[in-house]
C-alpha cells in the first residue's frame, strides 16, 4: 500500500485534526463502564449497524484495562492496535474505525475495519451478450469478480497477488493466474508492468490496460477485457493471466492475440460447425468494413475498366447528377455514420435507437435525392457499418473504424496500388505488435499449424487436447488424446 509522506503527519492527534475538516468525519466519545473512549471514522465509509451491535454494545458492557483488552470484546474480524498516524489515516480511508483511550496515551490506538460495501447486483452481459450460455457479469466489486472465477475453478492453484494502484485513489488491482500452468516469464512480466505503474488515480481497468500495453502508440487493443466470468475462466485454465481492478466491471487477460478478438466466447457452446462458419462471417466482415469503401473510391477514380459493363451502367446513372468526387462523397457519408454512432451512444438509450434509425434512414434518403451521394455507395457504407459491429469484442470494433479512413485516402491518392502499399504497412505494424511480449499474430506468425484448430475456425473438443503453443505453458497438454480416442460407451463394450 502506496505510504502518506512521513511529514505530513506526527502524531495522531494532528492526524485527526486534518480529518476534522471534512464535515462527514466523525469524533465524538462515549462512555463504558470503565473508561471514556473516543470514536473516529468517516460516516460514509463505515457500516453503522455492525458499529453499533459490534463495537460500542460490546465495550459498554464489557469490562477492559487498556486497548489490547478490548479486542476479545469486539465481534470484528479485523482488529489490530496502531502506532503509526500514517496507517491510521490509510485505514480511516478505507472504512476503519479507531478507538482510542483519554485515559492511555494518544500515541497508539485501535483499529476496527467495518467497511460499508455497496454492490451492484449481479446482471447479465450487456456487451458480450449471448444466447446460449451462463447470464452472469462481472460488477464493480473486485470481491465479488474473483468469488465468480474462483467457484468455476475451484483449486488452490488458483493465486491471487493483490496491489495497491494510484497516489490518491489506492485503487486495489488484482493478478490472477493458475501457478500450475501459466508460464513464469508472463507472470513476472505482468506483475513488473502492474507494479511499476506511476499514476494519481485509477477509475477503471481501461487505465491499466493503457499502462502495461506492449505499444501504446498502437491503435490495436493488445489484451482483451471481459464482462463474462465463464470467458476468464476458460482463459486462466489455457495458461493466461488475469487483471482485476476494482471499481471496474471488466477484466483483462493476456496475452491474446490478433485472431482472438474476432472469436467469440459463445462459440464454445455452439456446434463447431455453426461456431467456424459464424468465426470465418466475422472474419470476412471486418475486412469488407475496411476495404469496402476504398475500393469504391480507387475504382471509380482510377480503375474504371475493371467494372463489368453491366454493372458500369448503373453506376453512371447513380452518379450523374453527383458533382463531387468519389472521396467527398465517400467520406461525407462516412462521417455522417459516425456522427449517427456517437449520437446513438451518449443519448439515453430509447433517444439513441431512435436516432440511429430514423436519423440514417432520413439523412441518407435525403442526401441521394439532393444529389449528394450516389445509393450505390449508400448501400457499401451502411453495409460496411454493419459488418463492423458483428466484432465480439468492442475494442477492436473501434480500431476498424479508425483504419478505414487512411485506406480512403490511400485509394483517393494511388488507387489500388495504395491500398496494397497501405496494407503492406499495416501487416508489418501488425507483425511488430507483442502481447505481454508474444507474438501478436500468432499461430499466422510464427506459423503453427497446431494452433489452427481454435483460431480461424474451431475445431471439435477432442481435437483441442493441447493449449497454444505461443503460451508456452507449463502443462501443454490438457487431456491424454490417446485415453480419451479409447474411452467406449457402454453399449459399445458390450
């Protein structure tokens, strides 16, 4: 835990003066039967019902000498005496009580953690929302997160290590990983970055995620955060690790790589045919949501012949009366999605469905009729907007719709050969990225084949019987595949 400056305060009572100041801090005294005590905690921070019924009945009515005879009394789990004002006022932060004696010295006291613990109910996924498979989300409690990994795997190989993040706001963060798989280079790499991390405040795990990414300058998420619990689970048992802050209701893991943003969680309860074909859809459409647009643009700007004469035709009448060119109108219509995106996502939620709807069919009605657009290229933006939200994971939803306007420009400047040189740039900034410093496009580079069987497409169960080689895990394999391919049903054997 992050320390006060020793300056700041030398004893305990200009410690309790500095509190003092805030008008929901409280220090008053009370009187038991053998002495006079003082009483001191934020108001806010504590549970009044257990000060009552645990604290102040039992010293009432009970019979002590000095502070450390008042401990058996206390029905409170966390009791402890201080000596330091320093712990003291991180403790009064975090919803302790002191108790301290007019009769012994004012230079110790005692410690009684009653902390008044607000928490969401747990609800289902609204960002990962799937059909078939567990309802339950993480909340911004960082007890209750790790109670809903912990009873899905339910062993001691299951370790925590928890840290204190942020000057002022102490924010508790959490790494989780199984001792008896994950890999001990990952491990240490990710509690270094955690703990080396030099910040104020830490409102949600996006901070972190920004902190220890491999290249921050990248537009490209390099860990993945998760709403799901059944998702961490099934990450932690493949060898990866776990970021728990609270306040927050996402999780990180990592590393991850590329491919894995495009897999959602809920393949895994789908037949693997149904799970590859939805994967392989993904997939192609996050491509036609970047390249669709572009293509349009260097076509008509530069390739007019590779258009088939009959299609030809009908983009001339679309663009007669059009007196912009390609790229303005392309990006006119671009931009005007995105405004219809950030406006459908900071209104109240019945407003935004509205504007989204009404607001897209209306503009672009208008702007085809007012001749500013053709609806040949209505219909590639709306359907590349589309294909870009069929992405699981929100993050990477984003990084599409930033990668699509300098493959515009590219078409506008060099036409198809732009949009290869561009490409080619991309790929290489993609061969670059390392997640907590494995490879980012793993199993395509370095290939292995191995790995295929849960990237591209997902591969039936019993195929999956070893975890990706790129984790380099301490326990490979996770079945004998050879037991399980000899394993008969009863009427089988008979």
């Amino acid at each position: 835990m992050p320390q006060i400056e020793k300056s700041e305060f030398s004893t305990f009572s200009q410690a309790i003066e500095k509190h003092k100041q805030s008008s929901d801090f409280t220090h008053h005294h009370f009187y038991t039967q053998s002495q006079k005590l003082w009483l001191s905690y934020y108001q806010p921070l504590i549970n009044h019902i257990k000060l009552e019924r645990q604290v102040i009945e039992p010293l009432r009515n009970g019979s002590f000498i000095n502070l450390e005879g008042m401990i058996p009394l206390l029905h409170v789990e966390n009791v402890k005496i201080v000596h330091s004002p320093m712990e003291m006022t991180e403790l009064l932060m975090i919803g302790a009580v002191v108790i301290q004696s007019i009769e012994e010295s004012q230079e110790t006291c005692l410690i009684a953690m009653l902390p008044q613990e607000e928490v969401r109910d747990i609800t289902i996924p609204e960002v990962e929302f799937s059909v078939i498979g567990p309802k339950e989300a993480f909340v911004e409690a960082i007890d209750v997160n790790i109670n809903l990994v912990r009873k899905r795997l339910p062993t001691p190989n299951l370790i925590t290590k928890e840290y204190t993040i942020g000057t002022l706001s102490k924010t508790k963060v959490i790494i989780m990983y199984l001792d008896s798989i994950a890999n001990n280079e990952n491990i240490n790499t990710m509690i270094e970055r955690i703990s080396t991390i030099e910040i104020e405040t830490i409102s949600d795990s996006s901070y972190i995620n920004q902190l220890i990414e491999d290249f921050s300058n990248s537009p490209f998420p390099q860990f993945i955060d998760t709403e799901r619990p059944d998702r961490v689970a099934a990450e932690l048992a493949e060898g990866k690790i776990a970021v728990f802050v609270n306040g927050s209701p996402q999780v990180i893991t990592a590393p991850t790589t590329f491919i894995e943003f495009f897999s959602s969680f809920e393949d895994y309860f789908l037949s693997w045919h149904i799970a590859s074909a939805f994967r392989l859809i993904r997939i192609f459409a996050v491509w036609f949501s970047i390249f669709a647009t572009p293509l349009y643009v260097a076509t008509l700007t530069y390739h007019v012949e590779i258009i088939p004469q009959d299609l030809l035709a009908t983009l001339i009448l679309s663009r007669n009366q059009i007196p912009f060119p390609p790229i303005l109108e392309a990006l006119f219509l671009e931009i005007t999605i995105e405004l219809l995106r950030e406006a459908g996502a900071r209104l109240p939620t019945k407003v935004g469905q509205t504007i989204g709807i009404v607001g897209g069919i209306v503009i672009g009605t208008a702007a085809v009729e007012a001749g500013l657009t053709s609806n040949v290229l209505l219909i590639f933006v709306a359907l590349a907007a589309l294909a870009s939200f069929t992405t699981p994971v929100y993050r990477i939803g984003n990084t599409i719709r930033l990668v699509r306007f300098p493959f515009i420009f590219a078409a506008q400047l060099w036409g198809l050969i732009g949009l290869v040189i561009l490409f080619m740039f991309l790929l290489v900034h993609l061969l670059s990225i390392k997640s907590l410093n494995r490879p980012y496009l793993a199993p395509l580079y370095p290939l292995n084949l191995r790995d295929f069987k849960d990237a591209f497409i997902r591969m039936p169960f019993n195929f999956q019987s070893s975890r990706p080689d790129q984790l380099s895990t301490k326990r490979p394999e996770k079945f004998n595949k050879r037991k399980a391919k000899q394993k008969k049903d009863i009427d089988e054997g008979m």
